[in-house]
C-alpha cells in the first residue's frame, strides 16, 4: 500500500474542509481550474468529489466568485472562514502542509 493511499480524503465534509483551507491560506483569488489542480494535484481528493464540492460550497456561499474577463475567480467568503474556524483541526497535519507547499509552488 502507498503512503498517498492511507491519505485519501473520501468524506465530503474533509474534502469542503480541505478546499476552504487551501482557499485561505493561498490568499489570493483563484481560478476554477488553479483550485482543482491544488486539490487533485497530490491525490488526497479525487476530480468528481473535488467538483461536488466546489459546486456546493459555491452554491452555500462559503466560496465566493468573481467574474474576469473571460473567466472567473474564487475565494473563500466570511461564512466560509467561519465554517473553517470550526472544522480546520480535524484535517491530518500532514495533509495541510504538503498541500499548501504544493499550492504555493503551483501558483508560483
């Protein structure tokens, strides 16, 4: 069994958890496509439930979307940051951190 095998998030409420966090923490508004590679990049999330997520934290309000020329950008909303606040703790330490080091090299 492969280490990326034991850190799968396969629960909806880690997979929101883990895109709010990323949202956070990059600081800066994102593109769709910009957030998915984050996400999906390090194999902790796969691409469905990453969409299914994204879709409804959109939808809930806890991302927000800005239109951009010809495409949009996200960020986490205040209710968003709240609802981190809350749950953050419960994400795996080593899940935030290489994710976030790999977010920022991507964005880089």
């Amino acid at each position: 069994m492969e280490k990326s095998d034991i850190l799968k998030l396969t629960d909806k409420i880690d997979i929101k958890v883990f895109i709010l966090y990323l949202l956070k923490n990059v600081g800066e508004p994102l593109e769709y496509t910009t957030v998915n590679d984050i996400v999906v990049q390090d194999e902790f999330v796969n691409y469905f439930d990453f969409a299914l997520c994204f879709s409804e934290l959109l939808e809930a309000g806890q991302i927000e979307e800005y239109p951009v020329e010809n495409d949009n950008l996200y960020s986490i909303s205040e209710s968003g940051k709240v609802i981190l606040e809350s749950y953050e703790s419960s994400l795996l330490p080593v899940i935030r951190e290489r994710a976030l080091k790999s977010a920022l090299r991507l964005i880089a």
